[in-house]
C-alpha cells in the first residue's frame, strides 16, 4: 500500500450515508430503515455561472469552497428525506402518490430550505471563527495592549474556538454515526488510490484518514487566516470598522489560497508538505469514526455510481491488486 495516487474523487458523509462527488456528476447513497440502499445520481453544475473559472488559481478555491457547501446541503437534505421516508400510513396501506402540483410545492420548499440552510451556515461559520475572536480580542484593546498583541491574542482564540468547536462536536452521539460514514468515505477513496480491489474487506483496512479531507482545509483556512490577520494588524488601521470589514473582504481570498495549498499537498510526497500535512490527519481522529461493513457497503455503492475505479487503476497502476 506505499504507492499512492491521487484519483480526484471527493465525497461528504450524510445521514446513514455518502455522497461522493466526480467531475461533472455526484452520487448520493444511504440505507434506509428496511437495510436496502437507495442511491441517486445528478449532474453537477457549479453555481457561479463563470467559464473557465475551475481553471483560474485562487478564484477556483472560492468556487469549489461554494459549491461543495451547496452540494453538501443537497446532499444531507436528500439522505434525511430517505432515511425518514414513509410508504405506509397508518392505515398501513401504501401512501397515494404525489400529484404534480404537490412535487412542485415540495420542490420549492426544499430551494427555499437548501437556500437558507446554506446562507445560514456560511454566516454561522463566520460569525464563530472570524467575528467571534475578533470581538472578544476588542475587550484586550481596551486595557492598553499593543496592536500586535492583540492580534496575536486575537489569533490564539481563533484556533482555540476551532479546537473546542471540533471537539464538542465530536463527542455528541448523534453525530457520530455520521463520522463513521466518514470514515468509510476516507477509507474507500485509499482503498482505490492504493490500488486495491473495491471491496468491502479491502475497505476496512485502509486508514480512515485523507489528505484531500474537508476539515484539513477547514484547518488550513484557520491557520493562513491567522497568518494574513497577524500581517494585517502591522498596518495601522484606527477604525474598528474598517479591521472588521477587511476580515470579511479577505475570507474568500483565504479560502482560495487554502484551497491551493490543499490541492498541492494532495499531489506532494515531498516530506516538509507531509509533515506540514500532519496536524489536519491529527485532527482527523476527531471527526471520523471506524465504519462496519455496512457502512463501507454504502460508501461502495455511492462510488461506483459516478466512477469506473477498476479503468482508472488500470491506467493508473496497471492491474488493481486483491
């Protein structure tokens, strides 16, 4: 298992599931009460009607960071609508089907749904890791502190906001079925880029951990944004107005620029990027889970619905190995 491609697959766990994400479609899988899977496919188009934007360093990161929220959302809303389905009332005969005025009515609420669901998470996440730490770095300026030690202070509250926000989170119940699934994702993306068989034994002996992951990026955006503000508060900016509006401005070019560091440290096997690439697997331990076999099952069925791993380990590898 030494040598290691990088085969472009992305995925989010969701309830009781996986969504796994390549090129130009996405597949979302997971089991309902009954134990069968039920699994989708859709076409994915980016939201930001630019052409040629995925090609463009930096201003591609600010897409993809978008995109995958939505996607994400998508995805998480689809798999509670199938884990909670109900083909029986309580009659226990078969619910009539939906007319067409219906699923229209119901295709509304869910863009209404999905819609403010992403524009709450997005002011959420920065209201906690960016307002938060700056505002309570404020109550230091007042006792006479130097700019550079507030910032500094202000860096430090921001990382420990992040620490402790992975870490309760970590140890609520309910979510933790949901790491699992997370770790099945993880694990059956090394399972192919390690050139093995796609199978659920296979699975279970890869790591849970992955240098693409979602929440290394999240450390990543934390760590440069600490970076950039520390260099920020070199300049003398009297406004605390104006400190606030460029922490908002300088989130999206954050989130590029962590978003290209990502992508090379996915492609590097040089030694300084993977030491620099160990704290975000670290952290990783927090927000996966040791999947069983059902749920590798599931990441299997969700992969293979967007992607021929055994042609793609062919002109990888060469042959996939047992």
């Amino acid at each position: 298992m030494e040598e290691q491609h990088n085969s472009g697959i992305g995925g989010q766990a969701v309830l009781e599931g996986i969504m796994m994400r390549n090129r130009d479609q996405y597949s979302i899988a997971a089991r309902k009460e009954n134990g069968q899977i039920e699994k989708v496919v859709r076409p994915y188009k980016s939201i930001i009607p630019i052409k040629g934007i995925e090609k463009i360093p930096v201003l591609r990161g600010v897409e993809s960071f978008i995109d995958s929220l939505v996607v994400g959302v998508s995805s998480l809303m689809w798999a509670a609508d199938v884990v909670a389905e109900e083909t029986e009332g309580e009659d226990g005969k078969p619910l009539p089907e939906k007319t067409e005025e219906e699923k229209k009515k119901d295709e509304r609420v869910w863009n209404l749904m999905m819609t403010g669901t992403v524009i709450f998470s997005i002011a959420f996440s920065v209201c906690l890791f960016m307002l938060l730490p700056f505002w309570l770095a404020g109550f230091l300026r007042k006792t006479g502190l130097s700019d550079v030690w507030v910032n500094l202070l202000e860096a430090i509250l921001r990382m420990v906001i992040f620490l402790l926000y992975m870490l309760l989170i970590s140890r609520m119940k309910d979510i933790q079925r949901v790491f699992a699934y997370h770790g099945a994702e993880h694990k059956c993306i090394n399972c192919i880029e390690h050139n093995m068989e796609l199978t659920p034994e296979n699975v279970m002996k890869c790591s849970r951990q992955h240098k693409r992951c979602g929440t290394s990026f999240m450390l990543i955006v934390i760590c440069f944004s600490i970076i950039v503000f520390l260099i920020l508060g070199l300049f003398d900016i009297k406004s605390r107005l104006w400190r606030l509006l460029w922490r908002l401005i300088l989130i999206p070019v954050i989130a590029g620029f962590s978003y290209e560091l990502l992508r090379f440290a996915a492609i590097s096997d040089s030694k300084i990027v993977c030491t620099l690439t160990k704290p975000g697997l670290a952290l990783q331990k927090l927000v996966t889970r040791e999947p069983d076999r059902d749920m590798c099952e599931v990441a299997i069925t969700a992969i293979e619905a967007v992607f021929d791993w055994k042609e793609w380990q062919e002109k990888s590898f060469g042959a996939a190995e047992t």
